[in-house]
C-alpha cells in the first residue's frame, strides 16, 4: 500500500486539499495521513470539520503576531519528527503557502518524494505575491511529482527546466463545491440570511494581502466607499480578515457605512454559498479568481499582476489594480454595461471540471506503478 502524507497549513490549503483527501481514503492501494502545521488555526479547523477529514498530526505552530521566520523554523523543527515516524513514500503540499516549501524542503531533507498539487503558477515577481511566489517557485524545484492545473502552469514548469511528472489536472478547488455547495442552504452566520433576504444584488469583497495592506488597501476601502454611496440598491458584504492592520484600515474607512456589511471570516460553506448568490466579487485573493468563475461571476482583481492569466484570457477575470479611480470606473463598467457583464459572466471557466482530485490519484497510482 502506498503511503501519502498530505500536509496542510491554512484555510486555502484544506479547501482545496480536503477533496484530495476524500479521494485517497476511497482508494484502497492508498493508506492517507495528515499532518496540519496550525499556521492558521480556527479557520483551518473549519475546513477540516466541514469535510469530515481524518487528521493525525497537529503540530500547532500559530503564535500571537508570527513572523514568516518563525512559520519557517517551527514547522522545519517540529515536522521532521512526523516524517522520520510515518516514513511515507510521498508527501503532497499545496500552492504557495510557508507550510508548503517548507513542508517540501523538510522533505527533501528526509530525501521523501514530494507531489505538489496547484504547481506552476507564476507572476515572474518575487516579491508580488510576497512570499507566495518565492514559496511556489522553490517548492517546483524541490518536488517530483507537479499536478498544474491549467495548461499555461505546465508551460511555466517546462520553461523552468522541469521535463517531466508535469500532469495537467484542473483545480481542486472545482472539486469542493460537490460538498459545500447546497440547494437552499441556511447560513450559520443569521446576518447573511438577512442580507440575501433583502434581495438586492451582492457585491463580495475580499482584501488582505500583505503588498496591498501596506500600500493599497486605503485606495480600495475608498473605491468602495464611493460606488457604495453610489449604488444604494447594492449590499457590499466584506468578510474581513483577522489582521489587526487590516482591521483597522477597513473600519476606519468603510464602518458606518448601511449598505456595506463588515463581517467576521465566514466557513467555507457560508463563503462558498454566498459565493454562489453574488452578482459581482472585488478581490486581491487567488482561489476567489478561480471559484468565482464556476458560478459565472465576474471577477475584478485588485492587485496589479495575477499568477492565473488564463482566467484573463478567457475573460472571467480582469485586474483592475488598487488604483483608486481605477477601481470605481471598473465596477461601474459592470454594473452599468449589461453587455460588459455578460461577456464576463458567459466566459468558460478554465480551472476544470470538479474532477482533479481523481485524476491526481490516479496519477499518483501510475507514478508508483512506473517508479
């Protein structure tokens, strides 16, 4: 029996991982174990609980105001003890993530076969998305097994010098909405039942990077605030992130305001049902470009470059940057142009069919057959 440890750090990662997971524990030439390193903690836990996954490490590395140096020593420090007890014959990690290079190097370390799953997505700036792009790039050069989602990733593998065990899969993330996406689903959190029950178009707003809180996240509260006042008939609904920096930038300029609704982080399945019901999303996160799209939801991204160019050129996606007359004209455009939408909306989602994590598993299966 093949054995296959999953490593998981954050609430992206589960998402898109617990289906994955799903899929091994089903096949039985697979013993699958997990190890969560608790760079995030609560919102990881939801994920985990929302699809029932069997974890047997945890080795809750979350501190109050943790520095990427302190991501990366922890989890180096404290995994190697998992990899040298479990000994499996491949690790998988995801994206781009701390926990994911440094889950490969660890590894590597223990010389253990790594598979990256989300591989190959690129902006060619190290330091946008920081560390993100570093992390994804490093993790490539380290891994043996590249699960790319699109084929634009498996080009990017391939102009970086890697040959071979490059499989195009789709995006796991597609695979998740078979269990979080439900017909008439009640929400747990009782304010977005009233909002959804208000009937007005929604507008869903995520932003938190890190290169946008120090430099744009002040334009795109102010963008916000503008189209709000601007379309009374539209609820704004931001969950927003737990950063203390982020906290304070949203609520100075987007608090008070009746028609924008400041949330707390909401579960996958709040979000991924909320997501479902919009009419429209602004965001500077990755895993919403290619969600969004799944519903035929148009996307406008607020950072300057994006690592799913794919979803450009098929015209689910455009970056709007964090500019912020940029931004306002934009979400104008959309909400104005009923033609501008529905070229958006009608494009066909390039991320795949709900049906990645299967052929993972099987291209695990043949790796070993053929190793």
């Amino acid at each position: 029996m093949l054995k296959v440890l999953s490593v998981i750090g954050t609430r992206p990662e589960a998402i898109k991982m617990c289906p994955l997971i799903k899929e091994m524990e089903k096949n039985t030439s697979i013993q699958s174990v997990v190890c969560l390193t608790g760079q995030h903690r609560e919102m990881l836990n939801q994920v985990i609980d929302i699809f029932k996954t069997n974890v047997n490490y945890n080795l809750d590395i979350m501190q109050p105001r943790q520095s990427l140096t302190m991501i990366t020593s922890c989890i180096l420090q404290k995994i190697e003890s998992v990899y040298i007890n479990e000994k499996p014959d491949l690790v998988l990690v995801h994206g781009d993530t701390t926990t994911s290079f440094v889950a490969a190097l660890a590894a590597f370390y223990q010389k253990i076969p790594i598979g990256h799953v989300e591989a190959g997505l690129r902006t060619y700036d190290k330091y946008s998305p920081f560390p993100e792009e570093m992390n994804r790039t490093l993790t490539s050069k380290i891994a043996e097994l590249h699960f790319a989602p699109t084929r634009n990733n498996c080009e990017n593998l391939i102009k970086e010098g890697i040959k071979k065990d490059i499989y195009i899969t789709g995006n796991t993330v597609i695979d998740a909405f078979s269990t979080t996406v439900k017909k008439n689903y009640i929400f747990k959190n009782s304010k977005l039942n009233d909002i959804l029950a208000d009937e007005k178009k929604v507008v869903l707003i995520t932003a938190h990077r890190r290169e946008n809180v120090e430099y744009g996240l002040k334009n795109i509260c102010l963008a916000i605030k503008e189209i709000s006042y601007a379309y009374p008939n539209l609820n704004f609904v931001y969950p927003v992130h737990p950063n203390p920096m982020v906290r304070n930038i949203v609520n100075e300029y987007l608090g008070g305001i009746t028609n924008v609704y400041l949330l707390e982080p909401i579960d996958v399945e709040d979000m991924h049902n909320l997501l479902s019901r919009s009419y429209l999303v602004l965001t500077d996160s990755g895993g919403l470009q290619e969600e969004a799209p799944h519903f035929g939801i148009p996307v406008l991204v607020l950072r300057n470059e994006t690592e799913r160019p794919e979803a450009v050129k098929a015209g689910t996606v455009k970056v709007v940057g964090t500019n912020e007359n940029n931004i306002v004209n934009e979400v104008k455009k959309l909400l104005e142009d009923s033609q501008e939408y529905k070229k958006m909306s009608k494009a066909i989602n390039p991320y795949g069919d709900g049906n990645a994590s299967q052929r993972i598993v099987r291209h695990i299966l043949e790796w070993r057959k053929n190793d």
